[in-house]
C-alpha cells in the first residue's frame, strides 16, 4: 500500500515540476 501512495506522489510532483 506504501508502494502505491507513494506512486501517487511521485506522479502529482512529476506534474508540478513540468507545469513548472
């Protein structure tokens, strides 16, 4: 379950950084 939050945020910074 870790695992997939931590996905889940690595994606959502992923998007922060490129509309950035």
């Amino acid at each position: 379950m870790s695992d997939l939050k931590h996905d889940v945020i690595a994606e959502r910074w992923a998007v922060l950084i490129k509309e950035r």
